[in-house]
C-alpha cells in the first residue's frame, strides 16, 4: 500500500468512524458497554485514526505545492488562526453541547454569540488555514477531512440535539451556526486571553516560522 493510500484510507476511517460512534452505534454501544467503557473506545479509535492519518502524511514527504498564497495570504491566514484559537479557547466555557453539559439556558454569551459551535469551527478554520498555506496534494486529503469532520459533525450535532433536546431550536434562534452570520460579536475576555496566548505559543512551537513570528524574527 502506498502512503498516499495508506493517507485516503486513514482519513476515510477516522471521519467515519467519528460518525458511527457519535450517532448510530452510539446508543447500543453505551447500553452494552456502559458509558464510561465507550468513552474510552470513542477515544481510542479517534487516536488510533489519526495517528494514521499523521504517520502516512509524514511518510509521504514534501510534494510540489499546488499554489503559493504570498505574504497577503500569510496575513490573511494568521489572523483566521488566532480567530480558531479564541474559538476553540473560548469553547469551554459553558458549552451545552459538551458531553454531560448542561442544557442551553439564556441568551447565549462569549463564544457563542460569534456561532453555536465554536470548537468545531475552530478545528475548521485550523484545517483550512493548513491547507491555503501548505497546498501539496497530501494536505487536500488531510486537512479536507478534518473539516468534513468539523462541519459534518457539527450539523449532525444540531440534527441530534433538536430531535433529543426540547429548548434546542430556542438556543439556534440565538447564535448562528457560521461565525458571524448574525453579525459581529465580542468573544469575550477569557476567550480572547486564553486564545491569544494559545495562538503565539503554537505558532512559536511549530517547527516553521508561522503566525506573527514569520515576521518577527
């Protein structure tokens, strides 16, 4: 098998069965196993899917770039990943839509005024951002499916929770599903604080000048 195989297959594996597990074979799996148990399978698959994806993207090597976004898409890319860091930092904070969390009650504050899933969108914008700035071939397959995963997942979540949920359509007349389709909004203190020293600790810690430091050092 090939490494780009090994890479579609790996990728295929970790969004399907991402979805599997959280939708159809989720309730019979937490009636025979328990739900401690499936968490524990749900997290052992998730990791064992995407350390493949990783191993076969790392094997494949550098290819040709498909396109070069330049120093306007740099910016432009930078600023969408420290807007993913707020998301994702701001994202524990009162999210319903956590696992045990608690239903939504009131209008919806921080975060979740920018989109009703900030997590996943942030895992969203991540990919994308990865994916304009590398552009090889590998990262089409790599990134894509993370943000299939992020935006799939996310509308099946809504279809779910409106089905199980009796408030849920109150809470999604509240906040939109794509950031900022109902307009701009603060994401708040501790979102944008923890976000932003999220944000320079992973472009500081990435083995290629990325973020503000492509400028500053």
């Amino acid at each position: 098998m090939t490494p780009q195989l090994g890479l579609f297959l790996s990728s295929i594996a970790f969004v399907g069965t991402h979805f599997l597990l959280s939708h159809p074979l989720r309730g019979p799996l937490v009636r025979g196993m328990g739900p401690g148990p499936f968490r524990i399978l749900y997290t052992v698959v998730a990791l064992a899917t995407f350390g493949a994806m990783i191993h076969y993207y790392r094997v494949i090597g550098r290819e040709p770039p498909l396109w070069d976004i330049g120093d306007a898409g740099w910016i432009a890319a930078t600023l969408l990943m420290w807007l993913g860091a707020i998301l994702f930092a701001g994202s524990f904070v009162h999210n319903p839509a956590l696992p045990g969390a608690k239903p939504a009650s009131g209008p919806p504050a921080g975060v979740f005024r920018i989109t009703r899933h900030p997590m996943m969108w942030s895992f969203a914008i991540w990919a994308g951002v990865h994916l304009a700035v590398i552009g090889m071939p590998k990262a089409l397959v790599f990134d894509g499916a993370i943000i299939l995963l992020a935006i799939g997942g996310s509308a099946a979540q809504d279809s779910k929770k409106r089905r199980l949920t009796e408030d849920w359509h109150d809470w999604t007349a509240q906040t939109g599903f794509v950031p900022f389709s109902r307009g701009v909004a603060n994401p708040g203190l501790v979102a944008f604080t923890g976000g932003t020293l999220l944000f320079f600790a992973a472009t500081w810690l990435h083995p290629l000048p990325a973020g503000f430091w492509r400028w500053i050092g």
